[in-house]
C-alpha cells in the first residue's frame, strides 16, 4: 500500500507538491474517456481548472440541483469511476480530492489508480491498474490534500474511483511532465514549454491569475486563462515570473503572446536567462538580458530574435513593466549539445506539442 499523509490545503506552496503542476487539468489537454455514472453531474467538471462554483438555489429540470463538480446516482452497490486521460504522462507526488459544496452528498471515500497506456485501448483486460492511493476519507465542503511518501512511476492514465457514489467537485493531480524529446538533440523545440517539462518556480504577484498558464498548451479562449498581475501605483515597479527550462539549451527566439489582453497588457517587457542548479536561481546570479525592455501591444504574438545563443541557460525570467498581462510566453531553442539552426530563426509556422516542425 502507497504511503501518504494528509496537509491542510494551506500548506500546499510549502510541501513538495508547491514544486509540481496539476497533471490532470483540462488546461494541459487531460480529458475524461470513460465514467461509470455522471447522472447528475459531468466529470469533466472534476478536471476544469477554475475553481468550483456554488449556486444555490440553481436547479436543472431532469435532475435536481446545478452543482460544479462530479456526482452521480446513489445506492451504488459496488463504486463509480472515472478514467482520465492525461494530456502529458508524468510522475506523481499527491492529490487535492476537492468536496467544496458537496455538503451532505460527497463521496465518503477515494481512491486512486493509474496505468501507462501511451497507445491502445486503456480499458482493455490486459492493461495493469496500480493503486497510487489507497482508499481515503473525504469529509465535505473542503480541500482533501494528500502527499505521496515517493514519487511514482510515469503514467499515462488515472482512475479516480469514487466510493460508493457522490460528488467530486475538483480533482487535482500533483506532479511533473515526463518530458519526451526528439531523437534528434538539434531539433528547436520551446524549452519554456510545460509539455517540455517547462515550470514557472517564481511569481512576484498572481492576483488574478498564476504565471504558470504562460507555458500551457494553445492561446487559450480569454483573460482567465494567462497570467495577470493587479495594477501597481508605485512608480518603478515591475513583475515577473522565474520560468526553470525544460531541459538545458540555446535560446534563439521567443515569442511573447498578449491574446486577450487589449486593455491591459504591459506597456513593456524584459527577458532574462541565467544558468543555476537550483530549483529558483539564488539571489547572487547573474542574469543575462536576451530582451532589452521592448514595447508590446495587444491581443498579438511579438517575436524576438535573441542574443547571446552560444551560452546555455537553464531558467529565464519574463518582466513586465510595471504590472499587466500575458496569455504565453515561448522560448524557442536547441538543447545543450546541440548544433543551432541558420540564425536567425525564421518564425515557427508549425509546433506540436512543444516541437518547432521543419
């Protein structure tokens, strides 16, 4: 049986899941293929990365009350399931099994399995479940945190089983991207990006909105889905988000993404890189600057050719002046032994997941 322990929902910034993304979200393409029962409400809602709502008093005519989250029939005489798809296989480090507003009528219990099945059908006989998380308790109307002892293995799936029956109302799976890269170490490929194992390590402010939505996948469909800073009255002021590399690599070109933003992107932007072993580069490192502060607009992408692309960085550092928003930030480059393309780069027509496509 897996070790674990349980964390007040407060604490999670300080454990080691405040160094890990949510595998599960639907903002990294994780989709739901396969749910015993979601007569009274979809599980696609347990992966939705927004917070759960609560309306009382909102009723849907064929079932009952409108709730933000996962719930099916009672009396189940065995439990309900749901299978995730994750949108990037990775390992995991623990869970937030989220009741919030399921107050009489959440499930009493959890678990959760996972299985690697990068091809194929994941329901097929053959395929093997491991329990990740033994069943737990989940009491209502909160966050139920739970840290792994160790790290796992890397999957492909998860199976949140849902004992008996009940509400979910968000489901979160802590962890990081297995990054897969090309075989060839010269390919371009964005090293900022979460696919890539890209993760945001530092953020001056997220009042609206956290800086780790600048290295998810796609342009997004509105404002709640980049990095917003609250408005500054203190003259000099800037924010930032510290973005630790994928992996190791040459910086040739970025592309800084204000979708979205027509009223209140920054009126400039700085990046910088520097090269540590630390999770957040220490206060003594010396940055390298890559953008000189540049004026940017709104709702656009505005590409940069970088400077300085025979030095390796493993961090970068997006400022913006003085506070505002962005919908993504990219980071165009070769890993570290790798050999550079023609410079400069000519502006990617095609990436897939993360791989600029010749």
């Amino acid at each position: 049986m897996p070790a674990y322990k349980s964390i007040p929902y407060e604490e999670i910034s300080s454990s080691s899941l405040g160094k890990c993304i949510d595998l599960a979200s639907a903002a990294l393409g994780s989709t739901i293929v396969a749910v015993t029962d979601e007569f009274f409400a979809p599980a696609t809602n347990m992966i939705n990365p927004a917070p759960p709502l609560h309306c009382p008093g909102r009723f849907v005519e064929e079932t009952g009350a409108w709730m933000d989250g996962w719930e099916s029939k009672r009396h189940n005489p065995t439990y309900d399931w749901a299978i995730i798809r994750l949108g990037f296989s990775g390992f995991f480090c623990g869970f937030d099994i989220d009741t919030h507003y399921f107050t009489g009528n959440q499930a009493p219990a959890a678990s959760v399995e996972a299985a690697y099945v990068p091809e194929g059908d994941v329901q097929a006989p053959e395929v093997q479940w491991t329990e990740i998380l033994p069943r737990v308790n989940l009491p209502p109307n909160r966050h139920n945190v739970f840290v792994l002892e160790k790290e796992t293995s890397v999957y492909t799936h998860l199976r949140l089983n849902n004992i008996p029956d009940g509400g979910i109302a968000r489901f979160r799976a802590y962890g990081n991207v297995a990054s897969s890269w090309p075989n060839d170490i010269s390919t371009v490929v964005d090293l900022a990006f979460v696919g890539n194992g890209g993760r945001s390590v530092q953020v001056s402010d997220e009042h609206y909105t956290p800086g780790s939505n600048l290295l998810l996948p796609g342009r997004g469909v509105n404002m709640g889905d980049g990095w917003e800073t609250k408005r500054s009255r203190v003259a000099g002021h800037t924010d930032y988000v510290v973005i630790r590399l994928g992996d190791k690599g040459h910086l040739i070109k970025a592309a800084i993404d204000t979708s979205h933003y027509k009223g209140n992107y920054p009126d400039k932007i700085l990046l910088e890189a520097t090269s540590s072993d630390k999770e957040v580069p220490e206060a003594q490192s010396e940055w390298t600057t890559l953008i000189e502060k540049s004026s940017v607009g709104p709702h656009d992408i505005f590409y940069f050719d970088l400077p300085h692309t025979d030095k390796a960085f493993t961090h970068a550092k997006i400022t913006i002046i003085p506070d505002g928003g962005l919908k993504r930030v990219h980071l165009y480059g070769v890993r570290s032994g790798g050999t550079l393309p023609s410079l400069p780069m000519s502006i990617p027509t095609k990436v897939e997941n993360g791989i600029v496509i010749s």
